[in-house]
C-alpha cells in the first residue's frame, strides 16, 4: 500500500479539521498508508480525554498521526517558530516511516518545508490550496500587501504551482484565477476542482412538519471573510413584517453580535446566539429554515466555498447569500436552492421579503437541497475525488 504524508495546518481536534481532514482520511486509508502531521493547540492538547480518544480513533483506521503545539505568537514571528518546529517532526516522520510516495499539502502554510524538502527528496506534491490564502490575509485585514509575509508566501506560492505534480482548488473560478498568472500562461496544470464536502449521515433535514416561524440561521465567522451589518439591516425589515428569528452559530463574535443587535433596536426573542461544537451543529441546523450570509467582495473570495453551503444543503436549508463568486451563484440559481441577494440595497427589501416567502412555499425546497447535497457534497464523492488525484500521481 502506497504512503502519503498528508500536512495539516487545520488542527484534528477542531471543527474544520474533523469535518474537512479526519473524514477525507479515514476514506481514503482503504486505499493508501496515511500519515497526518497536524499543528495542534495548546488547550486542545490539554483536553486529554478527548484526545486520548480521538489518537484511538485515528489508529483503529490504521492512520499514523504526529502532532505539534502551535505557537500562538502573532504576525510574522508566529510562522517561523511554527515552521521550525514542524520541520523537526516532519524530518522525523520521513526517517520513521521511509518510502513516502507523495506529500498532500493542505493549505499554504506549510510549502516552505515541502518544497525544501523537494530539494533533496525525489518526492511529488499535491498542492490542495484551499484558496488564495496570501490574498486572503490581506482581504481580511491581517497583512498588508507589502508585508513580509505577503512577500514570502506569494513567492511560495509561485513555486507550488510551478513545482506541485498535481493542484486541488474549491472552485472553478480559482482554476481560472491562477492560469491566468503570466508564469503559469504557458504550463500544462493537472488542476482538479474539489469543494468543501459534507458528512450527510451527521447532517440531515429536520422532519417536513409546518414551522410558522421563519428561523434564518447565521453559521461561523461574522468577522473578516464576512460582513454581517447588512444581513442584519435586512433581518431587522424582514422581522418587522413577517414573525422571524436570526440564530447565529458563532464561537468567538458574541460582544459584537449583541452590540450591534442592541444598536438595531433587535431584541430577543427575534434573534439568539449560541456557541457550539461541530457535532452539536446539526442540531441546530434542524432547527432553522433558512441559512444566510453576506461574504466580503475581493480577489481571495473567488477560490473560497464555504463548509457551510454543503452544511445548510445537507439540512434541507435553501441559501441566501450576496453574489460573491460564480461557482456558489450558478450553484444556487442553476438548483433553484436558494436567492442571491444585494442586502446592501435596502431599496429592494420589500421584494426580497416576497423572495422568502416564495422561497418557503416551494414544498419541494427542502428535499432538493438535500439531493444537491447528495449529489455534489456528499463525503464519498469528495473522497472518490481525492483519490482520482492521487492515482493522476502515480503516473
């Protein structure tokens, strides 16, 4: 059975790492020997019980893991201590393991180590670039576009595209971002599109009774790939008319929600927000009715697909977004699954509100947001993906 080291910024024992690591691995160790290095944090690490359950887990599907602390330090001195730090592991790990075949890199972070590695190992790369994310930095306000960071991992991801053997992007429209990069006009890609996948046994529609109330559920970040301000204008219109709830699934954006709740005069009940864990998530997706959000409009969004959107589908939950990039815009509209929206025009509110309301009287959204999901979310068809690429390596 051929290796592969699979690196991981995204650390196993959160969300984004279980949904969108863990499982892609435990379909894919059927067919190859995985390795997982992942940068872990300290209080994750600290929960022993957990962790001591999740290392079983992992072994019982004969996946191998090393794991690391992540240095928390901010701004520039955060990744080189970072870096050095996993370059020891991963060191370690090819010494232990020998004969790795390829390295599934996930995400940027990590490319400085691959591709020294690359200098001096016969090794192929799968580049699964989960998104501009130098550019992402910037359009989230965390770098400047003449920091040295920004610098650097443009420069690193220039060498990924040229180097990597294969290039896994979220979105059509991402592909057609980076061909167009005057180094990569004249390269033949092996580029495959992969978006974010969903667990459809965790994440299923609540039962087809008639709920009056219209419970538009807000999922993750509200901050930095996101601007809720309109969403909330738009609600605080909507509420005014039709007996409504906005429920935000939120960790970290509880100050701000309700300080700017307050600001709108919107009370509870109409609105609630909750902190949850991923396996509590589709609990309260049960719950709702429709799911909502309002993605910033920059060069990095167009490569992005939000893990929600197969989430909400999963559910039964018909989307309303703004039209931040093709692929979720043709998604929607191709499906009838949902309405993009401009909520910055307050203008057009009222025929919005008819918009929803048409929407929840569809009695057959919920069932076609679920065969969406199925047929284009499912895990199995993410993982059958992943293997596709990797074979597209052993040639």
């Amino acid at each position: 059975m051929k290796k592969v080291l699979y690196l991981s910024i995204d650390g196993l024992l959160e969300p984004l790492g279980e949904s969108q690591v863990l499982k892609y691995c435990f379909g894919i160790s059927k067919h190859y020997k995985v390795i997982i290095f992942s940068l872990e944090k300290s209080s994750d690490l600290n929960d022993l019980t957990r962790l001591k359950l999740l290392e079983k887990t992992i072994d019982d599907h004969g996946i191998s893991w090393y794991k690391g602390k992540y240095n928390n330090l901010s701004n520039f001195f955060s990744n080189p201590i970072n870096l050095l730090k996993s370059l020891f592991i991963i060191l370690k790990i090819l010494f232990v393991e020998r004969e790795i075949h390829f390295i599934h890199l996930r995400g940027y972070v990590l490319g400085p180590i691959v591709l020294i590695l690359r200098r001096f190992l016969r090794i192929r790369i799968l580049f699964d670039m989960r998104g501009f994310w130098p550019d992402e930095k910037v359009d989230r306000a965390s770098w400047g576009n003449n920091s040295l960071n920004y610098i650097l991992y443009k420069f690193i991801e220039r060498r990924l595209f040229i180097e990597s053997k294969a290039i896994v992007s979220l979105t059509h429209e991402g592909v057609e971002r980076f061909k167009k990069f005057s180094y990569l006009k004249s390269r033949k890609l092996n580029t495959h599109v992969i978006p974010t996948c969903t667990d459809l046994e965790l994440f299923r529609p609540a039962s087809n009774e008639k709920i009056e109330l219209v419970n538009f559920v807000h999922l993750g970040s509200v901050d930095t790939a996101y601007n809720i301000l309109p969403i909330l204008n738009f609600f605080k219109f909507f509420s005014g008319i039709t007996d409504s709830k906005l429920t935000f699934v939120n960790r970290d954006n509880h100050d701000f929600l309700k300080r700017e709740l307050k600001r709108l005069n919107i009370e509870e009940p109409k609105y609630a927000i909750v902190t949850s864990k991923f396996s509590d998530t589709p609990s309260f997706l049960k719950k709702g009715r429709i799911g909502l959000f309002n993605a910033k409009i920059n060069f990095s969004i167009k490569a992005s697909f939000p893990t929600k959107i197969g989430e909400f589908l999963a559910s039964g939950l018909p989307i309303i977004c703004n039209d931040f990039n093709k692929d979720v815009t043709n998604l929607i509209k191709i499906n009838n699954i949902g309405l993009i929206l401009d909520f910055d025009d307050n203008k057009k509110y009222m025929e919005y509100t008819k918009l929803v309301h048409q929407l929840l009287s569809d009695k057959n959204i919920q069932e076609r947001c679920r065969e969406v999901a199925k047929n284009k979310f499912s895990l199995e068809a993410g993982i059958r993906s992943y293997l596709k690429v990797y074979k597209s390596l052993e040639k």
